[in-house]
C-alpha cells in the first residue's frame, strides 16, 4: 500500500525531498500535477475539477487503496477526492482545509493571479529570470533554503500558466469544494495539519473547523510556516508515521 505524496504550487515534487529522506517506508510515490513539475498538455483543463480526475486516474492505476498526503493546493486536490472516490484512499492527510472554511479569504497573491493583466505580470516575473533568482524569491517568503534551489529548477512558462488558470477557476467556483459537503472526507481517516506560522492556509479557528467537518485529527506544527516539510522535516515525518500507525 503506496504513500502517496502530491505538492501544489509553485512547487515541483523536489519539496519533499528532505521529508522522504526521514520516512522509514520503501513504498512512496510522488505524484506531480500537470504543470507543477511534470508537462503540461495541450488542452489539459487546469482546474480544480481537471487535477481532481487527474489525481483520481493516477491513484486508480495503483489498483489498491493509498495513503495520500497533500500540500498548499494539492492538498485541496487530495481533499477532492476523498470527497468524491473515498474507496481509491486508506487514510489522507492534508494542510490546506483552511480552503474549505465559508469564511475563507484568498491571499494576496492568489487575489493578484485571480487578476487579468496583473496575475500575467506576475508568473511572467516570477517564472522569468535565472533559477537563482527564482530559488530566493522562495527562500524569501519561507521555503527552506536546501529545498528552494531544487524547486526552482522546475519553475517554467507553463507553471505559470497553470497558476492562473488554477486560480481562476477557483475564482470562478468559490471555495474549493466541488458541490459536496466536507463531512464526506471522514469515509476515510484523515489527519489535518496545522503549522501554526502558516499564513496563506486560513486561519487558525478556520482550519480547525474544517477539520472537524471533515472528521480529521489536528497535528499542530508549532511554529513552523507554509512550507513545514522543509525546515523540519524529522518532525513532520514522525507526525505521518504516527498517524498511519494509528491506521493500520
């Protein structure tokens, strides 16, 4: 039974890397949505439906239930599913139910892609320019700095294409739920994880009410901000380890 393990944005699967080295699991897999490190196809629909039945095609190939792990918008696109093909997953874990809440307001960087002419000046910059560059703009808003220059290798053109329609469409359909009730996601066991510095992800009190809709537990990760899985990684992997055992 895979952990499966999916990143959002503007990221590559390498945002991971320093967690997976922590893990003591030989059965992991990272899944990279169509622009997000991986191609992204002429016609592919990058919208919060398009990468839900993209990740559900991917998990359905394992022929097995997985325990599926999200971060930043992918962890929405975990969530996704669980709400609508339960029986593809064993136990999820996600740290963007912040999204769910009714009260949820999107960051100021999400509203400037949601932005036409605004949201194309900015991947045109921020994709723009040596990887270098790229790697400090994410060091500067708080990606661990061992992790940052992997992730900028992977930013392109078509990462920033993919943002905008992804946002858009999130603009376009409210809070990213797809029309069914987040009560749905506790079919399976879920774990919520709350990185108390985490300042795009919703508030406090927003994230702990969705998880309890969802019938998730709360890991608090006091402290540490969006991008949790690279400053302490050890940490993070224990919190996984513990929940899947509690699973099993």
């Amino acid at each position: 039974m895979p952990a499966v393990f999916v990143h959002g944005n503007p990221e590559t699967a390498a945002v991971w890397d320093l967690l997976l080295a922590e893990l003591a699991r030989p059965d992991v897999v990272c899944l990279s949505p169509p622009g997000f490190g991986a191609p992204l196809p002429a016609g592919f629909p990058a919208t919060h439906a398009g990468y839900r039945d993209w990740l559900v095609a991917e998990l359905a190939a394992f022929g097995e239930p997985v325990d599926l792990v999200g971060h930043d918008l992918g962890g929405g696109h975990v969530v996704n599913v669980v709400l609508s093909r339960p029986e593809l997953v064993r136990s999820w874990v996600s740290d963007a139910l912040g999204m769910y809440d009714p009260g949820y307001e999107w960051h100021e960087l999400a509203r400037r892609w949601q932005t036409p002419g605004v949201g194309e000046a900015d991947v045109a910059a921020r994709f723009g320019g040596t990887a270098a560059d790229r790697a400090a703009v994410l060091v500067e808003r708080g990606m661990g700095e061992a992790v940052a220059a992997r992730v900028a290798a992977g930013q392109d053109a078509a990462m920033g294409r993919a943002v905008l329609s992804l946002y858009r469409s999130a603009a376009a359909e409210g809070v990213p739920g797809l029309g069914l009730p987040l009560e749905r996601a506790a079919a399976r066991p879920g774990l919520a994880v709350l990185a108390t510095a985490d300042h795009v992800a919703g508030t406090e009190e927003q994230r702990r009410c969705s998880a309890a809709r969802a019938g998730a537990r709360v890991a608090v990760l006091e402290g540490l901000g969006h991008w949790w899985m690279t400053h302490e990684p050890a940490r993070a992997a224990a919190v996984l380890t513990g929940f899947w055992a509690s699973v099993s």
